[in-house]
C-alpha cells in the first residue's frame, strides 16, 4: 500500500472570537444615563434651591398681612396671586420649603441614628437582646407618626418640634429593622467569619466590616423615608399639630386654602403642586440610587 501524501497547504489557523473590551462605566456615568435618578436629583435639587433662595431673596412677603392686596391673581407683583390675608403665595411656597427641608432632614436623623445602633446591636449580639430590641420595634410601630404628634401636642403644646420628635420615634423602627436584616446578612460572609476567627471583637467587626457594607441600603432607606417625612410633616400643618404660624408650611397652607376652593382654587394647587413634586423627586431619587448601589439590579435591567 502506498502511503497517501501529504497535503502541501499550510495549516489553517483556529477560527478565533473577537470579544468586546468595555471599560467598565464609573458611577457619575452610570447616574447620569438613569432616567430616574437624574429626574429625581433635578426636583430634589429644585427643593433644597427654593429653601436656600428663601433666605436671599422672595418675590414677595411670605409674613406681612395686606388685606387691602387679599385674593389676588396671578401678576408681575404677585407670581402666584395672594391668600385671603394678602400674604405672596409664591414667596409662603419658597419658604415653606424650610420647613419641610428641616423637619425631614433632622427626623431621618434621629430614626438613622438610632435605629442603626439599635440594629448593630441586635446582628451582633443576637439573642435574648435581639429579640428585645425587635419587640420594642413591633411595638414603637403600633403608634404611628400622626397618633404621636397628637399624643405629645396635648403633653406639650402644638408645634414643629414635637412634629420632629413624633416623626423620627416612626423613623427608628424602620432603620434598626433594615439595619439588623443586612447586617445579620453580612456576618454570614466567610470574610466576617474569619475576622472572628481571628480574634476581632464583635465591636471591631461591625465598623470595620458590617457597617461599610450597609451603608449603602442605609442612604437609599434614608431618602425614602425623608420623602414620608415631608408627607408627614404636611399632614400635621395640616391638622395644626405641625409648623406653627407665622411660619409658613404647605401644609397649613393646605388647611387654609380648603375654605375658598370655590373663590380661590387655586390657593389649594401650588402647595399640593409642591408637595407633590418633593415627594416624587426624592422617591425617584431613592429609586434610582437602589439601582445604582445594587449591581444584581443593575445587570437584571
């Protein structure tokens, strides 16, 4: 048998895969191509922009009394008309805004601050303290944020520092339960279990390992319930039980304005228009920060 020759072509070379090398996006560039996020940083923006303008500069006087000027139309003097007493409606908006800024900011705070020491605690001791600290939570969440205001303005009188205190007592039950959830999450990572394994204290691996890695669900359950406080905070301007005049609140503005929705309706819209649009921007602004800090989210959209 003959031997069969061989073939003089050259080997042909195995057929290779061009792959596609992005640079992986950085987070300024990942926000700006989210819809919400950007949305919700503009209105939110837009809020703190009418709370620090208040103080510089307002079309008109948010506190001084004209009845002579009372219910008027929209003018180049008066942009969005006058109440019954005369007082710049577009002036009471920008102002108005302090209140809302103020009482959200400083309740999320202390519902943030201590309902995550409250949940620290309760991940790292667990036990019989957790299960305290969590009945405590079921039980400070059985006297919502209205029945608390009412229950501290007939102790100590109507006005937005028991607003304050009665919104951030709602807030901390909310924070140490997300608090404890992910952080009981986090010390069951085998980098937890070796920082244990290695001697750290209980105390040492919650600043150095649990609470980096919950920050960020932390600020994104702190926006939300900023946009719940400013809702809050409106419903008990409303009831009277909340900012006080002659400070202006949207509020009470509200409560004002339903007595004249046939003469003035308008009274009734440019404070709900604003509450409105707070409490959207900052939904959308948490929205989009869940997106963002949470990359599963991100590969599922």
């Amino acid at each position: 048998m003959s031997a069969r020759p061989e073939s003089n072509r050259p080997p042909q070379p195995y057929p290779t895969r061009a792959f596609s090398r992005t640079q992986p996006q950085s987070f300024v560039q990942r926000a700006l191509h989210h819809r919400s996020f950007v949305l919700g940083a503009m209105l939110t923006a837009l809020l703190i922009a009418s709370a620090l303008l208040s103080f510089a500069w307002t079309p008109g006087s948010a506190y001084e009394i004209d009845m002579d000027a009372a219910l008027q139309s929209a003018s180049s003097q008066h942009w969005l008309g006058t109440d019954a007493l005369g007082r710049d409606v577009a002036s009471q908006i920008l102002v108005g805004a302090r209140a809302s800024i103020a009482v959200g900011l400083i309740a999320v705070s202390i519902g943030l601050a201590l309902g995550l020491i409250l949940g620290l605690i309760a991940a790292a001791r667990r036990g019989w303290i957790e299960e305290i600290i969590m009945r405590l939570a079921d039980f400070t969440f059985a006297f919502p944020a209205l029945l608390s205001a009412i229950m501290l303005t007939a102790v100590f009188g109507a006005g937005m520092v028991n607003a304050i205190i009665a919104i951030g007592i709602f807030n901390i039950p909310t924070f140490a339960r997300i608090s404890r959830a992910s952080a009981n999450a986090v010390w069951a990572r085998d980098y937890v279990m070796a920082a244990r394994a290695c001697g750290k204290s209980r105390w040492a691996i919650t600043v150095q390992h649990v609470l980096p890695n919950i920050a960020s669900m932390l600020v994104v359950q702190a926006t939300i319930q900023f946009a719940l406080a400013i809702l809050a905070e409106a419903a008990l301007s409303y009831l009277g039980l909340g900012t006080q005049p002659p400070q202006p609140s949207w509020g009470r503005m509200l409560s004002e304005a339903q007595t004249l929705m046939f003469q003035a309706p308008l009274l009734a819209v440019w404070p709900g228009v604003a509450i409105a649009l707070s409490v959207l921007g900052l939904n959308l602004l948490g929205d989009g920060l869940r997106d963002l800090l949470d990359p599963r989210l991100a590969r599922e959209r």
